[in-house]
C-alpha cells in the first residue's frame, strides 16, 4: 500500500478514511487534523492556558505531544493513583510521564491522592463500599474531582483528555443500549464550562485508538502498554471489542455512530417529544393516506416514477 | 515459519501469506492490533516471510 500523498510504502492505513500514509506525513497528518477539530468544536484557542490530563498511557502523553507541536500553552497534571497490581502500575506510569515532560521540557503538576486524601485509590474505594469491589468508580469520581480542582485553583482556563474516538464510542453505546438520556444529551468534544466547572474538551475525539497508537509508535513515544490492573474484564473494553468486530466488517461504522449522535445531538433530535408534534402529518393528495411531505406520499411517488418509466424499461410489456 | 507475538502469547503461520489472512487464522481482530517488524509498523497487505517476527501491539485501553 503506498503514501497518498508521496507514493513511497504507507505505514499506517485508515480505511474510515479511504487513506494510507508514511511514517512522515502520517506525523503531519495527525496534528493537522487535531488542528482542525479544535477549531471547529471551538475548545480553545492559542493565548489559553491548558491543562493536559496525563496518565502515562498513549492518548493523554500522545494529546500532550501534538498540542505542544502545534504551539499551544499545555502544561500536564498526572494523579498518582497508588495502584500497584504487582506490576507497580501507578509507579511507572508516574516515571513515564515524567521522562516525557522532562525529554520535552514541559510543565508537570502531581498529585499524589494518598498524599492528599490519606489513602491510596484501592483503599479509597474499600472503605467507601463504592464500585461493586473494584476501584474505578472511586477512581473516576477521584480523577474528575482533582482534574477539576487543579485547573481551577492553578487558574487554567480548559482541562484537555485524550480521550479517543472509541473512548467515546464505547461510552456511546453503553449509554444507548441503557437509554441514558441525562448522559446522551452530556456526551460531546466540549462540556462548557460552568460555576465551578473548568471547560472541559477531547481534542482526540475523532481519531480512533488504533490511529493514537501510531502515533505514539510513529513519534518514539514510550507509554504505559501494560494496562491497568483493574481494567481487565471491564464493560468499556468488552464495547470496544464488540465495535471493532462491527468495524472490521464495515469500515467507518465506528465514526459514522459518533459523528451522526453529534449531529443529532446538536439539531436537538434526541428524546424530544415535542419533535414528534411538530412534524405535521398531511394526506397525500392521490391516495389519502397521511405523509410528512406537502405532496404526494413516497408510495404514490415510487408507483408514478415507476408509471412514467418507458415500456422498454419495464421488461418490454406494458403493464396497463 | 513466521512468528507473531501479542503480549506474553506467540503463534506462528506459514510464510507466503498476508498479513490479514495471518491475523485472520489466529483469530485476533485486526481493528485491535497495530503491526510492526523489526520496529517498522506494517500493513494488512504485507506478505510474511519465513523467519519473520511479527510483533502485535494491542490499542485497547481504558477501564
């Protein structure tokens, strides 16, 4: 397969995209992109200050890496979470994160939550009987209140995720076959900021995880690869799987689910009943029956399309 | 033989093939591995040769 854009052997193939790139312009594409989207979900511009969620994994070190290539103020915020899982998780993800922001002379805050909170995640999550026995509950509910309380007490003006197009997907589908309709109408690249709230955006939203890692790989980034200890067998992954099974049959389907709940999203089609009022029933002016359209309903249209074609078209036979 | 490893798993398909069919015949989505071959990432289309060590990076995450 070979580089749209110079012909040499492409490195990386999107097939939602209908593209293939090198190594190199896949380096230039991906920033550019992320350009593009910051833009039009209008997340933030230039003279702000960002704070960058960084967990050590390839999406949040992979967002810091192309906002500070793209010249923008991005400091990080790592939250030392105390999982160990006997593959000293949280440790390394730590020194990951530091060997990144040092490498790239970049601004990192961290907060150690059982520095501040007295007890680490795990042990948060136990004493709190929150979670079902496992942590990410408490983990969660942990991240969103420090993410918040950071960018609002260092005064940066919008917290950035590298949350990935199936990040969002999953979380979609989880929400949809629940009809979470609180959580539907939520879901979007920006969640404005309100009292007490930092802007919160997902620069990454419209890339999937397979692209992400690429460009982890593609830059030399080294990221956490082993994945959280409490993770695995975890609903999120099991949506992820079901939606690459769904992609690698139809390609784009991932993409296509997302972008098309935005659109929807933002016209104000989703769980208003009102809509339903407002679309006025009329009767088709040839058979009776009720139609959306002022004229003639798709049935009546379908049978005169059909009439009108010639005889020859219709198999030889006229069909009067 | 080729080899590919995912994690701490190995499995091994004979050379000749596409990387798909190889991905295919072990059974692993290829919309959840990113391939590569002595550092350099491949695609679906490439043909495995003997002696090949193919190293399969997993891209799912999250929790």
């Amino acid at each position: 397969m070979k580089c749209r854009k110079c012909g040499n052997k492409a490195s990386v193939n999107m097939r939602q995209h209908k593209l293939a790139l090198c190594k190199e312009h896949y380096l230039e594409w991906v920033p550019e992109q992320t350009e593009r989207f910051i833009k039009k979900y209008e997340m933030f511009k230039h003279h702000e200050k960002i704070l960058v969620a960084v967990s050590g994994g390839k999406d949040s070190l992979a967002l810091w890496d192309i906002l500070t290539r793209l010249g923008y103020q991005a400091d990080g915020l790592y939250l030392g979470l105390g999982i160990d899982g006997g593959i000293n998780y949280s440790h390394e993800s730590q020194r990951l994160t530091e060997k990144f922001a040092n490498e790239h002379n970049l601004k990192l805050h961290v907060v150690d939550i059982e520095k501040e909170y007295g007890q680490p995640i795990p042990v948060l999550s136990e004493i709190s009987h929150r979670g079902h026995g496992k942590p990410c509950a408490v983990c969660g509910l942990a991240k969103r209140h420090e993410m918040n309380r950071i960018a609002r007490d260092l005064g940066y003006d919008v917290l950035a995720t590298g949350h990935n197009l199936d990040d969002e997907a999953a979380v979609l589908f989880g929400n949809t076959l629940s009809w979470s309709s609180e959580y539907l109408l939520r879901q979007g690249p920006v969640l404005p900021a309100s009292d007490g709230l930092a802007r919160k955006v997902k620069p990454l939203c419209r890339f999937y995880e397979r692209e992400m890692t690429a460009y982890s790989l593609a830059r030399g980034v080294e990221y956490i690869y082993e994945e959280c200890p409490f993770a695995e067998g975890s609903q999120s992954i099991y949506y992820k799987e079901l939606l690459n099974q769904l992609e690698t049959a139809r390609p784009g389907a991932k993409l296509t689910f997302y972008l098309r709940f935005l659109e929807a999203r933002n016209r104000g089609d989703l769980f208003i009943e009102k809509n339903m009022e407002r679309a006025h029933l009329h009767s088709c002016p040839k058979c009776g029956q009720p139609t959306s359209t002022d004229d003639l309903c798709s049935f009546c249209r379908m049978i005169n399309k059909v009439n009108s074609m010639p005889a020859a078209v219709l198999g030889g036979e006229d069909i009067a | 033989m080729v080899k590919l490893v995912l994690r701490n798993k190995e499995y091994e398909v004979k050379p000749g093939m596409t990387l798909l069919s190889a991905l295919q015949k072990i059974n692993i989505l290829p919309e959840s591995v990113i391939a590569t071959r002595e550092g350099e990432m491949i695609l679906d289309d490439e043909i495995l040769k003997d002696g090949d060590i193919v190293k399969l990076i997993a891209v799912i995450s999250g929790g």
